[in-house]
C-alpha cells in the first residue's frame, strides 16, 4: 500500500519481534533496510529474510560510539538515510517494589538514552539528504502480567499488527502527522 521505493531505512532491534516485523514491512514496500542490533544471527536471518535490500549491522543503542559506526556505515552504503525506527527497547517487568536500581536504569539507558544516540547521530545525515522521518517505539504498560486482562481488546498485539503503524507513519502518506503520538494497545490507553 505504501511506496518505500528509493528509500533508505534504519530499524534498531530489528532482529526479532516489532522490528522484525516493520523491517520485513519495510522491505516489501521497496525500502532498503538496515537492521541494527545485539544478535548477530537473528539480525542477519531477517536481513536476508528482507531481499538483496536487506542487511544487519551490529549495534549496542546504549554506545554513543557503536551508533555513530552504524550511521557512518549506512551514509557509506546507500547514501543517505530516509527512515528510523527507534524499536530497540527492554521491557520492564514489575512495579516499582519489585524493580531494582540497576535494572531501572538499564531500561532508560535501552529505552530512552538509546533513542537520542540513534537520532543524534543518524538527524545530521538524515537532514543533508533531504529530511526523512523518525519513527520512535515505546511502550506504555509497565506490568505485563496485567496485559492480556487489561485492555478492550482482551489480547496481545501481534508484531504485524505495530508493524502496519510503524510503517504507515514512516510513509510520505501521512506526512502532515508529525509529532503524533499513536497507540497500538487494544484500547490499552483509551479507556
Ligand atoms: N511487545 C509489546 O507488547 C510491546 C508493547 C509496547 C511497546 N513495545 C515496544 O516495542 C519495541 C519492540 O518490542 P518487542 O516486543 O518487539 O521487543 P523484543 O524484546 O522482541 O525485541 C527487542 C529488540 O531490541 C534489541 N535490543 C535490546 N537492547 C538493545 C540494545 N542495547 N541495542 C540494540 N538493540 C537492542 C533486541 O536485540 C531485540 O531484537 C520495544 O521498544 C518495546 O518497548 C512492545
């Protein structure tokens, strides 16, 4: 449906789950995709997974040094670059009691911090080449035991289905939404 030919894309954590799923979205559309993440193996299965337009690039998001590598090497491949996806992430498991400090701060390094490094350093490049769009993915439940019963829905999302948003707000279609926040999460949020 949507037109990603031409296009240079980059998906972090692209290696299973959402970002497997956006990447392989992305390179149906006619996207180049470059996923970037921890799993060597995983990553470079979906690569191939996407075509001759697919490849993995080993990236931790928390290295400031590791992302600026992983910008230098798209800019050198293919260019420029058009889309990111911010999906790496970690998810948090308990409350506030049950987490302890070092496992909260690992989730703001991953979740938060990991997305100002992959924007600072891929923003500059993105900008010479003519602008583009970012895409960040977050979560907004903590507990995930009350997921399933939580929500209108009654059940989880299917990777596809976060995918098909990612994708649709990545695309020049809807380009007029900037600054939007979407959620994807059975009504989650909107009860
Ligand atoms: N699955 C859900 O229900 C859900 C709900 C809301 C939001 N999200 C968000 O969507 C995103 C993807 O979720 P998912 O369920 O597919 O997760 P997942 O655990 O299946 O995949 C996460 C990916 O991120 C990568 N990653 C983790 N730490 C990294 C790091 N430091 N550097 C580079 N890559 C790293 C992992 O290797 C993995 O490929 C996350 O940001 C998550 O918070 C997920």
């Amino acid at each position: 449906m949507f037109d990603f030919t031409g296009k240079v894309a980059v998906v972090t954590g692209g290696e299973q789950g959402i970002g497997r799923a956006t990447a392989l979205a992305l390179a149906r559309q006619g996207a180049s995709v470059v996923i970037g993440g921890l799993d060597d193996v995983s990553g470079n299965e979906v690569a191939s997974e996407c075509g001759e337009k697919g490849s993995y690039f080993h990236v931790d998001v928390t290295r400031a040094d590791e992302v600026r590598e992983l910008s230098r090497h798209v800019v050198e491949r293919f260019g420029r670059v058009s889309v990111l996806v911010n999906n790496a992430g970690i998810h948090a498991i308990g409350n506030a009691v049950e987490t302890d400090e070092e496992q909260w701060r690992r989730v703001l390094d991953v979740n938060v911090t990991g997305i100002f490094l992959v924007t600072k350093a891929i923003l500059p490049q993105m900008i010479e080449g003519g602008g583009g769009v970012v895409v960040n993915v977050a979560s907004e439940a903590g507990l995930l035991k009350q997921l399933e019963t939580s929500r209108p829905a009654n059940r989880l999302g299917a990777p596809d289905e976060s995918a098909a948003a990612i994708v649709a707000l990545a695309s020049d279609d809807i380009g007029y939404a900037t600054g939007a926040v979407f959620s994807v999460d059975g009504g989650l949020t909107a009860q």
